[in-house]
C-alpha cells in the first residue's frame, strides 16, 4: 500500500523552477482562459512565451488547461476544444492537421502503485498527424497514435494505436480502415 508521507518528486520533475510554474499557473488563470474565444494568436503567443512550441495556425480555446506550456509541442493548422487538458507533467507532442475534440484528456504523467513511497513518472505521449480524437477521449501516458487515426467519442486509449484507422471503445481498439 502506499505511505505518501515517504513520497518526493524526482528532481527537475516540473522542468522549470518553482516561480516560473506559479507563474504560468497565474498567466493561465488571468490571461489564457478569460481571453475571448477569437483570440487564438494571444493563447499561441502566451503558450510560447512560456517554451511551448506552437505551430502555424493551431486554434487553441480558452478552456484548454495545459500544465506546463515548455512540455508541449503542437504542430501546424491543429485544433484543441473547449475543456481539453493537456496533463503535460510529461512531454506530449501533437502533430499537425490534428483535431482534438472538446472535453478530452492526454496524460503523459503517473504513480507507480506498487511502491509504497508512491513515485511520480513521465512517459510521453505522441498524437501523429491528421488524427482525430472525438469528444471526451483519454489518452493514457506512453501512447503513440499513429498517423491519420480517429479515435471515437469517449474511447480510452491505453495501448499504442497503429495509423490509418478508425478505432473506439474502452479499451480503444481497431474496428477498421480509414478511407480517404
């Protein structure tokens, strides 16, 4: 069982000092998520200031939370909705021409419950180009979604995904082809 009295973060977990954490914690609350729904450059330049890198023309909502901006890259004309999070304790890389749909949720962070001090780890999570994950999908730490995927509305994704298919279901799974 666990004993989170005996639990530590491992050195450099959050990638950057504890002040410039706060910091974006502060940016996001006042200037990210109050900005109007249009201004999708603010939210790209505010994701960049603090070391994210953001492609040409990526849409961003408001409601997006991202944990730590300087663990994110997102790649050209890709689409994040409304209430996505982006649990970026780990690194996560999300391609271009990616649609990510309102209400979905990549972890790249977990505790490994077999240890008793309960440890803290990051495994990257990978959204190739042109995918497409639907509403409300999980995303589990480590995945690699390859190419052109589309992943179905409330799916759970906690096994790699291969490219070029339409996949749903809780455990996610290959149903078929996609066409086009």
């Amino acid at each position: 069982m666990q004993h989170l009295d005996r639990f530590k973060l491992p050195p450099n977990f959050r990638g950057r000092s504890a002040i410039i954490v706060q910091l974006w914690m502060i940016v996001q609350a006042l200037l990210f998520k109050p900005s109007p729904q249009i201004f999708y450059g603010w939210r790209r330049c505010l994701l960049r200031l603090f070391g994210a890198q953001i492609g040409k023309n990526v849409l961003i909502r408001s409601s997006v939370t991202v944990t730590y901006p300087w663990k994110l890259s997102i790649g050209d004309y890709s689409w994040v909705g409304d209430d996505v999070v982006l649990y970026s304790v780990g690194e996560i890389i999300i391609g271009s021409n990616v649609v990510i749909s309102q209400s979905s949720y990549i972890c790249a962070a977990l505790h490994d419950y077999t240890k008793p001090d309960f440890p803290a780890y990051t495994k990257k999570v990978t959204i190739e180009d042109e995918c497409w994950l639907a509403t409300d999908v999980y995303v589990a730490p480590g995945i690699i979604i390859g190419n052109g995927t589309v992943v179905g509305a409330r799916s759970s994704v906690f096994k790699n995904l291969p490219g070029g298919k339409i996949c749903f279901g809780n455990p996610a799974r290959v149903v078929k082809e996609r066409l086009g």
